[in-house]
C-alpha cells in the first residue's frame, strides 16, 4: 500500500479483497494471511482486520485448519450497502424511524460494534439523523447506484 489512507488502510484492504473474491466468484479457500500481506504490501494486523470486516459483512468465513474462504452463498454487498438498501426495501420516507441496532444486529447477523459503525457513517452521509428520545430518523434518501 503505497500511501496512507484517511479510510483506514485495513478498509482500502478490505474492499479490495471483496472485490477480489467477487471477480473470482469461486468457492475456493483465500490465499494465506502472508500472501495477502504481501500482495497488499501490508502487517498483519492490517490483513486481520480487513478480514475480520469482512466476515463481520458475511462475505468470508474462517474455517478451522483450513484458512479464510468465501462464505457460502448469501448477499455479498458490504453491511453498509444492505443498511442503506433498507430504506429503499422498507419504503421509509424523510421522517421515518429507522430501525433500531438490536433490530439491525438480527437481522444481518452483524455485531452491535459494525452496526454502529455503519449508522455513523449513514449519519455522516447525512441518510439519518439522531432524534433524542426518538431513536433514528431517515434524513434523506439514498440515490440510486448504477448496477453492473
């Protein structure tokens, strides 16, 4: 990794590793943690934390004396995509309550830790806001992104 990133390094990893396993589309086992070290030109830790990002989004699976592999079949879109994707599939208007993190946690099989990581960043994006005593509330819809 030639330059530092303001995302986080292990996030650049991160996306280029699903972007990888969607190229190749098999099912095959992902190349050691040293390989991918040095094919990112990464530590470690860095390679351990995109994969743990990953795994958290359902797109890989660890197996025991076996390594990291894709995980088998399910959406392999980011925790973030399928979270902003929800205001379109629940047909939430401005205004409307966003579920809450226990319910997101069920229902993408997500730890509390990445489920508030996504709400921040959907905050950020200006998607939701905070009502106090309220929970969330849908800010703004998402425009659309071009599918391949």
């Amino acid at each position: 990794m030639p330059q530092a990133s303001p995302r986080g390094t292990y996030m650049v990893v991160a996306e280029a590793l699903r972007t990888e396993i969607q190229e190749r589309e098999g099912s095959g086992v992902l190349p050691s943690e040293a390989e991918l070290m040095r094919s990112h030109g990464v530590g470690r830790n860095t390679i351990r934390r995109a994969l743990k990002v990953l795994e958290a989004d359902g797109v890989v699976e660890s197996v025991p004396g076996i390594g990291w592999r894709p995980a088998g079949g399910g959406d392999r879109r980011s925790l973030a995509e399928r979270m902003t994707d929800l205001i379109s599939e629940e047909s939430l208007s401005v205004g409307d309550t966003y579920p809450s993190e226990a319910k997101l946690c069920e229902r993408f099989g997500a730890s509390r830790t990445a489920v508030r990581r996504v709400l921040a960043q959907m905050e950020g994006n200006g998607l939701l806001t905070t009502v106090h005593g309220k929970g969330r509330t849908v800010r703004a819809l998402p425009t659309p992104t071009a599918q391949p």
